[in-house]
C-alpha cells in the first residue's frame, strides 16, 4: 500500500465549520434521500414513513 507524500500530509484542514444549510437546502436533501429510499427494494414502509414525518 503507496502511503501519500508528505506534501499532502503537511496541507492544514480549514478550522471554519461547514455553513449550516439553508432550509431550501435542507428540504431539498431530505427529498432525494426520500426518493433514493422508497426505490430501494430492501427500504422498509417504516423507514418512509419516518422520512414522510422528518419533512413535515
């Protein structure tokens, strides 16, 4: 297994947090996550009805 250089190693994380999203943003993820979910065959009723609730 390659380790990385350590050119890559000395590169500093960004201290700031992420922004927290908008509530636009929000509802837009939860909905794509709902629409992955109800397409998967093993996804449960009750986890839909967990993401149907979460959005409300």
């Amino acid at each position: 297994m390659a380790s990385l250089p350590l050119s890559l190693w000395m590169l500093t994380e960004d201290d700031d947090p992420e922004p927290t999203p908008s509530l636009g943003e929000a509802l837009k993820a939860l909905t794509i996550v709902q629409h992955f979910v109800e397409h998967q065959e093993d996804a449960s009723v009750e986890d839909t009805i967990l993401l149907h609730r979460l959005e409300r």
